[in-house]
C-alpha cells in the first residue's frame, strides 16, 4: 500500500496485491494525519492492483474503521474515488 500526500489537498491511495488487517489498519490510522490538517481534501484510491475480494472478516474489520472515522471524513474529505480493476472486486465492495 501506498499514500502519497505530496500532491495535496489531492490525497493518493494505491492498494495493491493482497493487503492484511494490518495493512488495513495503517491505512485508516494515516487518515487521522489528514484530519489533523483541518483542510478538505480529495481522495483518490487507486485499487486497481487489489487481485483478491477481502474475507468477510477483513470486510468487516474495514467497515468498522471506516465507521469509527466517519465524523472526520465526512467534515474533511471534500470527494473520494476508487478505481478497481476487477468487476468482481468492485461488485463485492
């Protein structure tokens, strides 16, 4: 995975290959930095290279972060886009 944050308030995402709990985990804690610069911004997460649907377990574990921040995503990321690949990734997230 990898946030590049040099192009800001553009925020760039790439998740690639198969990403684990920890993986999800670091991302979703990265994002409280971007909150913490009180300025809106997009984000753009390119999934493309995600080859494999995340586990139930994993889904759930995203769905959970992605609640606990909600508050601060909805007051900071002005507009999201995901980019898949894989119509199959894309229709079971």
């Amino acid at each position: 995975m990898e946030i590049r944050e040099d192009l800001w308030p553009v925020l760039y995402v790439r998740i690639s290959g198969a990403v684990t709990d920890v993986g999800w985990r670091d991302m979703f804690a990265a994002y409280a930095r971007f909150y913490a610069k009180k300025q809106r911004y997009l984000c753009i997460t390119d999934a493309s290279g995600l080859r494999s649907v995340p586990d139930a377990q994993a889904r759930g574990l995203i769905a959970s972060l992605a609640k606990v921040h909600e508050p601060d995503s909805r007051l900071w990321i002005w507009h999201s886009h995901v980019v898949f690949d894989s119509a199959i990734v894309r229709g079971a997230l």
